[in-house]
C-alpha cells in the first residue's frame, strides 16, 4: 500500500518528492483517526441494538471485537508509518520475513475470544439475556478453563511462529507430566475435586452447607480449583481442600424444601379426659394456620405415658426455611398450644414424686 501512495504522489504531485514521507505519514494518521471514529460510531450503535434483544450471542460478539478492532487500526497505522520510515531514513526495522505482523494478528484473535468468554460468562448468568440464568459458580469454572484452554493454544501458536518445535514441546509435556503427576498427586486430587463440585454441583457460593461426618459448617464464600473458603458462623474462614469432598457426605440446608416442626409436649395425669379435645384442637391449629405447608406430613398424636405427664407430640412443615422467620413461626405455634391447653382445662405437667406412706407412722417420728 505505501508503494502505491508513493506511485500516486510521485506521479500527480512530483514537486512534494522530498516531503512525500511527511504528506504520506499525516495520510496514514487521518486515516486512522477517521477510521477509529467510523468504526467507534458503528459498534456503538451496534452494541444499543444489540442491548436490546434477548439474543446473548450478538451482545458478546460486540464486546469481544470492539476494543480489538480499535486497537487494530492504530496498530496497522503503526505498522505503515515504519514502513514509510524504512523507505525514507533506508533502514530496517521488520524485515520481510518478520513474525512479527503474524504475531499480532493471533494477539488481536486471543484478545477477542478471551473477551468474548468473559463477556459471555456475564451473559449466562443475567435474568434479562437468560431466560433460566445459569449457576454463576458453575459458569465461573467453565470460563476460567476455557479461558486457559485458549491461553495455552495461542501460546503454542507463538512459539511455532518463531520456529519453536511444539512437537517437541508436547512430548516433554507428556513424560514431565507422569512425573508431576507423582509429585503433585494432592493438588491434582483438590484439582479434580473443584471440578467434580463444578460439575456436580452439590453446593454454590452462597449456600449453608456442613457435613456429619466432620465439623464443617457456614457459608460458601469462593471455590477455587485448589480449595474451598467456607465461612463459620463465629465469623471466621475455613479453609477446606477440595479432594475433602469426595470422602465425606455434605448436606446442603440451604436447598431445603420447607423447614420442620417437631415438639413434645406433656400435661398432667389429672388432665387425661381433656387429652383429646387439646390434640384436636392443636391439629385444627396447625390445619388453618397460614405459614404451616398442608402438603406435606401433619401429625399431632399422643405418643407415650411419662413419669409424670402424658405426652403428645407435633410434626409438621414450615412454608418458609429462612431462619429467623422459621423461629417466629414456631414461637408462634407454641404460644397458640399454651393458650389451647389452657382453654381446655388443662395445665402443663412438671417432674413431680408422689410418695405413699403405709400403715402408721412410729412412735419417734410423732414426737418429732
């Protein structure tokens, strides 16, 4: 191209010969200039459109090109104005056979995709571009990896671009691998235990888990490919290797469907005909109360005969499983038993000892 500008000046303007390169250099520049500001003007308008739809491809598509392509006019401007330099001051800076054009253009392409996979992990987890959002951690993992995957792969194309062998370089790979691979054999397990937690998803950041098998319990914080942060309810982090996962059971409270009830209450021998009317009018309590799940298991039912109450016992769900709310309910639903038990007659039975004394007392005791 800058043979070309140099035909056309040297042809139609031969008295500029000696400031062809000045005239040729501000060329190159304004159309750089005019260039960034059509293509600024064009992806701006592009990306409102795109803002618009529900289509996520469209959107990130844009995002990955737009600042690529910005840096690309400058960078090809860069590239003619040495090349002016070159014919003028008759030196070299890139010669012909220089990788480095090539190099630049895998740079602009791994740039893009790279931005393509951050813009995209974004997306899938928006309620406006998604219809079902995806899980953030899960989105999380299979961007870093793809990411990693693109980062090695233009690493391999560089090195072949300057006469590296990558066969070479993949066979080492592969025998220092089995090495590593005994060496590294605990940061490989916690490896393949993130992603089986990525994959499996047996918790997200965010959810209450613990597990009965070790004391392990709080809120997950971060997942790493290493480890996971888990934070305790006293407030301080726990550091848990991934492969500890795969040994133990984790329960997950935060994916609870409803929350549970389950209460004894005792009341007096003397009380035993208002049993049944105080266990009808509980169930009947529980039926028509409006944060109690009627779907799932109601049972209000004697159950035993304590040393010193009759006991009766409830099992039922909560709507809710937020906590504190959960206590408010139950708070709720005990203090409506006390007022039914009281309504009935009847009163709640304490540990009492009831001794019986025989025949008469000795002569020694009655002086006392």
């Amino acid at each position: 191209m800058i043979d070309l500008l140099n035909s056309w000046l040297a042809e139609h303007m031969p008295e500029y010969g000696e400031s062809a390169w000045i005239i040729l250099s501000i060329a190159v520049c304004v159309i750089a200039v005019v260039l960034d500001v059509v293509v600024r003007t064009m992806l701006g308008q592009l990306q409102r459109q795109a803002e618009k739809t529900r289509i996520l491809w469209d959107d990130a598509f844009l995002h990955s090109v737009s600042r690529p392509a910005l840096f690309l006019i400058w960078l090809a401007a860069g590239y003619w104005l040495i090349q002016i330099a070159e014919q003028h001051f008759d030196i070299t800076v890139m010669g012909g056979d220089s990788p480095l054009p090539r190099l630049v253009l895998i740079i602009m392409v791994a740039w893009s995709c790279l931005r393509f996979l951050k813009r995209l992990e974004q997306v899938l987890v928006m309620p406006e571009k998604m219809k079902k959002p995806m899980d953030p951690t899960t989105v999380g993992a299979l961007s870093r990896l793809a990411r990693l995957v693109v980062t090695v792969l233009i690493a391999l194309i560089i090195m072949q671009s300057y006469g590296y062998s990558i066969s070479g370089i993949l066979a080492f790979g592969g025998i220092g691998g089995i090495a590593v691979g005994f060496a590294a054999k605990d940061l490989l397990a916690n490896f393949f235990g993130g992603l089986m937690i990525y994959l499996d998803r047996p918790f997200k950041v965010g959810d209450w888990i613990r597990s009965p098998d070790k004391q392990i319990e709080g809120t997950v914080e971060d997942i790493g490919w290493r480890q996971t942060r888990i934070r305790t309810f006293d407030k301080r982090p726990l550091y848990v290797p991934n492969s500890t996962f795969a040994n133990i059971s984790v329960e997950n409270p935060s994916r609870m469907t409803n929350r549970r009830i389950y209460e004894y209450i005792g009341v007096r021998y003397d009380d035993a005909a208002q049993v049944t009317e105080v266990i009808d009018a509980v169930k009947e309590m529980l039926r028509t109360h409006p944060e109690i799940d009627n779907n799932q298991t109601l049972i209000v039912n004697l159950d035993r005969f304590g040393p010193s109450s009759l006991d009766f016992f409830i099992y039922t769900f909560t709507k809710t499983t937020d906590w504190i709310h959960f206590h408010e309910i139950k708070q709720d639903v005990m203090v409506k038993i006390m007022q039914i038990i009281e309504e009935k007659g009847a009163e709640f039975a304490f540990p009492t000892t009831t001794v019986h004394l025989v025949g008469e007392c000795p002569e020694s005791l009655e002086h006392n």
